[in-house]
C-alpha cells in the first residue's frame, strides 16, 4: 500500500466531501494549493505534522487521512 496514494485520496475524498476547493483548503490551512495539489496526487510525502494540521483544517480525526477506504 502506498501511504501517500492513500493519503492524497483521503484528502481528496474529505475536501470534495466539504464542496471545497484546493484553495480553499489552502486558506484553511495555510498549506500552499501547490503542495496540496501535490499531496492529493500522492507526490508528496507528509509528515504526521502535516497529517495532523491537514486533518484540522478538514475538520476531522488524523486517522481518516491514513485509514484505508472501507469499499465494504
């Protein structure tokens, strides 16, 4: 399983959730939409700070950054 795939989904998944845009998570955050875009395509390889601080500005818990997809 490749962690940042699965955290750049994750992201993806819980910003679109919101009905935000990647600046809009950017303002949020204070993550660049550039490094988001990067995240959210898995090029980038976040520390559990950023994991952490992402998380917050989403609103939700670290761990469904890092969960995997339940495609139950």
């Amino acid at each position: 399983m490749d962690m940042r795939k699965l955290v750049g989904d994750n992201c993806a998944r819980l910003r679109k959730a919101k009905g935000w845009t990647q600046e809009q998570l950017a303002e949020r955050s204070g993550f660049s939409q550039q490094y988001l875009s990067d995240l959210e395509r898995g090029e980038r390889n976040p520390t559990i700070v950023t994991i952490y601080e992402i998380a917050q500005a989403l609103d939700v818990s670290h761990i469904e950054l890092v969960a995997p997809a339940d495609d139950g």
